[in-house]
C-alpha cells in the first residue's frame, strides 16, 4: 500500500475520507475508558465492567479484549460489529449476567467467554482494542471505594483511572449505574466543540492550490481563553496555533502547514488539539481533530 507521501495529489475525495477514517479511528479509540467496576455484587447477581467513549466519534468495539492480573492479555469482548457511540456508557459482562435490579434503559454487552474474575480487595482491569494495543488500566484496592453490592465508580473519565481520588462508591439505589451515566461523575467537558476545516485534506506545496486549511471551532459557551497546537501522528506537538488566547463562540484561523521551525511538515494525518476554559466558571473544555496534510513537499 502507497503511504500518504506517495499520493497523488488529485486523489478522489472518496479515497482520502477512506483513509482519515482509517487514521480517525485509532484516535478515537484513545477516548474509550473504564468507568465503573463491580467487583463484589452479591448473591444472585454477577461482576461487571463498565466502559465509556469520552471522544467525539463512535468506535467499533469489535476485536477488543478485556483482561485482569490473572489474564493480562485478556478475552475478546465481541466477534461483532458493536458502535460505542460518544458520551455513551456500556456494561461488559460474562454470558449469564443478571442485571435485574438496575433500572432500565441501560446498555449491556455479554461476553462469550473468558469475563475476568475480580479480586475482591484488589485487582487490575485492562482494556485493549483491536490491534492488542492498552487502551485503558487500572489498578484497584478495595481502600478506593465499593463494598458488597455496590460499585466503583469513576468520577471523571478524562482523568487518570489510576488516581484513588478519581474513584468512588456510586451513590445510586440500585448500587451501580451499568449502562448509565455515573452517580458521582463530574466531567470537565460534557458539551462538544465541533470543527469545520476547510479544505480537509489540503497541501501546502506550494501549487496555489488548498495550501492552506482554515480551521473553524464551534465552542459550547460564548467566550474563552484557549490553546490550539497541531500535533503530529505520535501525538506530539509540531506548532502552537494559540496560546492563551480569548476566543469567540464561534472563530478561526489558519494553518500553512509549517511546523515551528519554519519548515513545511511532511505529509501525513495530524491532530488539532484545543483546550478551552471559560473565563467566567473556569470550566474546562477540549477536543481534538483529525487532519490531512497531503501531497508533494514543495521542492
């Protein structure tokens, strides 16, 4: 297969948003996390696992495996297409799993085989998506909350899961919220910041033509202070757009895809990294994008 600086520049619109897609969703798997655990639920109910997509796109679940400290390299959790959708919450558990005491709507998935047995004073849980790679893990005492018929919950998913301090008992009757948004979660980023990029893939070699992308951001408040850097497929930064800067609901600016040293970046999917704080609450906001930067260096 060509790699992207082997490209023709008149590539169809159809094969480059088959191959963002193909780079979109690695990044998007980084969003999925685990969110609460049951790890001593009683008689006549069964331990589960419940996973959250804090991302912005949908992620298919299939292939994806889940493990402990007795089965690091875990079990797949389906053979079948399964979307996680954004901002959605989804319960894992074994094959016979009864969750008859949680209220309804919640979403469930039951594994085939291989559900991990949790420790009840102490245990690991990893999530790894289809590739094998660690998506999430956490490692966990019984000091960090839950008891018998109660679940562990994760405070805020954008925080670290192996912060004792991210981790609580649930608050709900039912002793747990599988499938459901968390009794004691406080996220920093509910709402969305959506993108417009214009054009997306564009080329700055220097032909006069797209060799500059206007990048638009949507924000979910009126005004606030942000940074905006691009940052290159392993994540690290290539050039800080803005930095500290107020901005509008609604605003834009530019890229020629130069990185800080001045120089034309090599072709490739970068990621559009913006981190919003309102300046009246302090709340907290970010998002990333996929973006391709394709063709020739200019010579």
């Amino acid at each position: 297969m060509p790699t992207l600086c082997q490209m023709p520049r008149q590539m169809s619109s159809i094969g480059w948003c088959a191959l963002l897609i193909m780079w979109a969703l690695p990044v998007a798997a980084q969003n999925v996390v685990i969110s609460e655990v049951m790890y001593r639920p009683g008689p006549e109910h069964t331990e589960w696992i419940e996973i959250y997509n804090a991302g912005v796109e949908p992620v298919d679940l299939q292939g994806w495996r889940l493990g402990d400290d007795a089965d690091p390299t875990g079990r797949p959790i389906t053979d079948r297409r399964v979307m996680l959708r954004p901002n959605v919450y989804m319960a894992l558990g074994p094959k016979d799993a009864n969750f008859s005491k949680y209220p309804k709507p919640r979403r469930i998935l039951r594994m085939r085989e291989g559900f991990p047995r949790l420790n009840n004073h102490e245990d690991s849980v990893t999530l790894m998506d289809s590739t094998g790679r660690r998506r999430d893990h956490i490692h966990y005492t019984s000091s960090w909350g839950g008891e018998r018929t109660v679940s562990l919950e994760r405070i805020n998913p954008r925080r670290s899961g192996n912060n004792e301090r991210n981790w609580g008992s649930s608050n709900a009757e039912a002793g747990g919220t599988p499938g459901q948004p968390n009794s004691i979660s406080r996220q920093t980023n509910p709402a969305k910041i959506t993108w417009i990029l214009d054009p997306n893939p564009f080329s700055p070699n220097g032909d006069g033509i797209d060799d500059i992308v206007l990048i638009t951001w949507k924000l979910p408040v009126a005004a606030a202070k942000i940074k905006l850097q691009v940052l290159n497929p392993k994540e690290q930064p290539v050039r800080t757009l803005l930095n500290n800067t107020t901005s509008k609901a609604e605003q834009s600016t530019l890229w020629d895809g130069r990185n800080r040293e001045g120089q034309t970046v090599a072709p490739g999917v970068y990621l559009l990294d913006i981190e919003a704080q309102e300046q009246r609450t302090g709340k907290k906001y970010t998002s990333r994008m996929p973006l391709v930067l394709g063709g020739q260096l200019p010579r």
